[in-house]
C-alpha cells in the first residue's frame, strides 16, 4: 500500500513539474540542463526528498 501512495504522489508532482517555463533570454546554461534541474526542485519540493539533479 504505501508502494502505491509513493507513485500516487510521484505522478501528481510530475503532472504538477511538467510546465513548460520560459528561460531568461541572457542565460548562457543549456537550457535542456537548467529545465531539468528545475524539475529536479520542483519534484523534491512536491514530495519526493531524494529526487536526484540531473
């Protein structure tokens, strides 16, 4: 049961992370990079602590 809550939560925090966001027009980091680090964060901060960097 508690197998099935963890990807309850992981689904609904990616549905939630899965926005596609502008990036700053003067950013020089690869942009695939700093959108996958965001989700990185966006995924550890909706649930799921240990959610690696990319």
């Amino acid at each position: 049961m508690n197998r099935a809550f963890m990807l309850l939560v992981v689904a609904f925090a990616i549905a939630g992370c899965g926005g596609s966001g502008g990036s700053d027009a003067g950013s020089e980091a690869n942009p695939a990079v700093e959108q996958a680090v965001k989700y990185a964060q966006c995924i550890r901060k909706n649930g799921v602590p240990n959610f690696p960097d990319p």
